[in-house]
C-alpha cells in the first residue's frame, strides 16, 4: 500500500514536473529531443522483443528497483517482473503490440514518462480461449548510470477498444 502511495505521489510530480514547462520531450529542452529518441527506440525494441518473446531482453527493459502494475493484479517488483513475463511468453495465445502517443522528459534529463495504448491477447483461464484486451499504459523511465532508459514503474490500465486500428 505505501509503495502505491509512493507510485502514485512520483507520478504527479513527474507530471507536474514536465507539465509545467516546455516539452523537453519535443525538444526545447537540453538534450530532450535526444532523450525521447532513446525513450521511443527502447519501446520499439521491447515492442518486437514481445514478438519474439524474448524474455531476457523483456525483463532488462526494468530497472532493478523497478514496479510493474497489471489490471486486477498487485504490483509485481523484482522477479516477480520476471515471473509475470515468462507466463506470458509461455502463453501460447499470447501476443503484445504497443506505441506511445507521448513522451516527455523531465527539465533533469534523468526522469521520462511515455504514454500510450496497446492491445494483447492470452489465453483466458476461466474460459480456456483467447481473449483480445485494449488499453493505455502510463510507463516512467530512469535514466540509469551508463546512460540507458529503463522502466521505474510500469502502469497498465484496460480500457475500449481503439476507433483505428493497431
């Protein structure tokens, strides 16, 4: 419960942050522009490291202190990340497309968020078939000591099914 508190209160000043300012992500900030490249060149790798389910290249996207929060379920840290990922690769139903609408970077340089939809598919435990799920996802970045982005904390929020295609 604390560690959603605390969640929760980084992801409003993060947004308070990068609200309040110019788009460093859009590049009017020092090195912003760059930062959201690297940002949006890491979601792409992960978007095809789904695909490929590969696993060890899915949980190296997560910072080692990093937060993973799925729908209906508790946050997951540590191996538990791993645990989650490797059911879903195990999944022979499943698969994971997603892209960001936004990425902003916060005026230090060492905090991002990344904002966008997804859609995944796996197999239904109750009913034993595929279900296709839709929603948006609210991911914050670190930029850690050798200069790579990786996810601090990862929300994942069901919503309707988008009105264009994925």
């Amino acid at each position: 419960m604390a560690k959603a508190r605390i969640s929760t209160i980084l992801l409003i000043l993060l947004a308070s942050a990068c609200g309040n300012q110019a788009a460093p992500g859009s590049g009017t900030g020092p090195g912003g522009s760059t930062a959201a490249a690297q940002i949006a060149a890491e979601e792409e790798a992960w978007s095809r490291e789904y695909v490929a389910r590969d696993l060890e290249r899915l949980v190296d996207h997560y910072a080692p202190d990093a937060t993973l929060k799925e729908p209906g379920a508790p946050p997951l840290t540590g191996r538990w990340i791993r645990v989650s990922l490797q059911q879903a690769v195990n999944d022979p139903a499943f698969a994971m497309t997603f892209a960001h609408d936004r990425i902003e970077v916060a005026r230090s340089g060492d905090l991002a968020y990344s904002r966008g939809h997804y859609r995944v598919t796996y197999t239904d435990h109750q009913t034993r078939q595929p279900r296709t799920e839709y929603g948006t996802y609210l991911t914050v970045w670190q930029r850690q000591a050798g200069g790579r982005w990786k996810v601090l904390e990862d929300f994942i929020t069901p919503g309707p099914q988008p009105s264009q295609p994925m």
